[in-house]
C-alpha cells in the first residue's frame, strides 16, 4: 500500500513502504486518514497544499484555486490528484485454464416413429387413436381418468406438436367428435 507523507512545505511524497516518523510531516495511506489528519487545517490550509502542487509535474494538467467549496470536497480533489504518483501495478496475465469441450447431444433421427413407454397413458391413447373408428373425448378421459381440457391439450401438445404426428379430428353421426391418427 502507498502511503503519503505531508512536510511542512505542503510538498507530498508517496512511499511504497510507511516511511519513518520525521517532524512537520504528516502521513497517511488512504482518503479516510487524509480527512483525519486535516480535521484541524483551515480551509486556507487545503488551498496552500492543492496550489503548491498544481501545474508541477505530473500534475500539469491541474490549475491552481482560489477556495474550495467545503472540507469534504478539498479532501476528496487532493486525494484524487495524489494518486497520479502511486506507481501503477505491472500488469499480469492470468493463468488461463484451457476450457473443457461439452459433450455434445446425439442426433436423433427424423424419420423414427415416436414411441411411448409400454403401459403409460400415452401408449393408451395411441393406440384408441390407431383404431380405425379412432376414439372419441369421452373414451379417452375414461381411459386415462383426465378432465375434458387435459384430453384436448395432450392431443394437441404432446401428440400434435412434440411427437409430430397428424390428428384428424371429425363429427360422428351421433354428434360427439372422434379422434384418430392420420396418415
């Protein structure tokens, strides 16, 4: 950590190592002890030490004041301009792990028939909609113990559009609507 050193000349020295304690020489290593140090300084004070090294090198881009608006402000600008005499760290490139590769998902083929599990709802549904009568709402929700809009968002959903196939649809001659698989 730098730290800071404040001689009675208002010249500001910045050490990598807390230098030893020397009279008429105020240190300190962050923003927090600087506002400390200086509780008791005049505003006149911040003034003096801000123009002292205003314009000087590596501060040629800072221009002198003649009063700073409150404590705070004069603290948090000397602070600021300060750390242009920190020495910048050497940058360092990280290590770098190489990334592993993911396993990628098997193609699986478009033209396999999709296939429901043995004994599951869905292979019971399949196979009343593969009967050449196909099979009507009521049949299935008998069948499979489902309210009317699960039957129609099944038949939909996972038939229609996760498994592909074609579901006719049509009004029987007794007014209820029958369900089968197309070609």
């Amino acid at each position: 950590m730098t730290t800071f050193t404040l001689d009675s000349d208002k010249n500001i020295t910045a050490y990598d190592a807390t230098p030893a304690a020397q009279d008429n020489v105020v240190a300190f290593a962050t923003e927090k002890e600087l506002t400390k140090v200086s509780a008791d300084w005049p505003i006149t004070r911040f003034v003096e030490v801000w123009n002292a090294f205003a314009g000087a090198p590596p501060f040629g881009d800072l221009k002198p004041v003649k009063k700073f608006t409150d404590r705070k402000t004069a603290v948090a600008r000397i602070w600021k301009a300060i750390q242009a005499l920190t020495p910048a760290p050497a940058p360092q490139a990280a290590p770098v792990a190489p990334k592993k590769a993911k396993a990628a998902k098997q193609a699986t083929a478009k033209d396999a028939t999709p296939t429901a599990r043995d004994g599951s709802k869905k292979a019971i549904v399949l196979d009343m909609l593969k009967r050449p009568e196909g099979a009507t709402l009521a049949d299935i929700m008998s069948a499979t113990a489902w309210q009317a809009h699960s039957v129609r968002g099944f038949i939909s959903g996972s038939l229609g559009k996760k498994m592909g196939l074609k579901i006719e649809s049509a009004k029987r001659d007794d007014g209820q609507r029958a369900y089968k698989l197309g070609q």
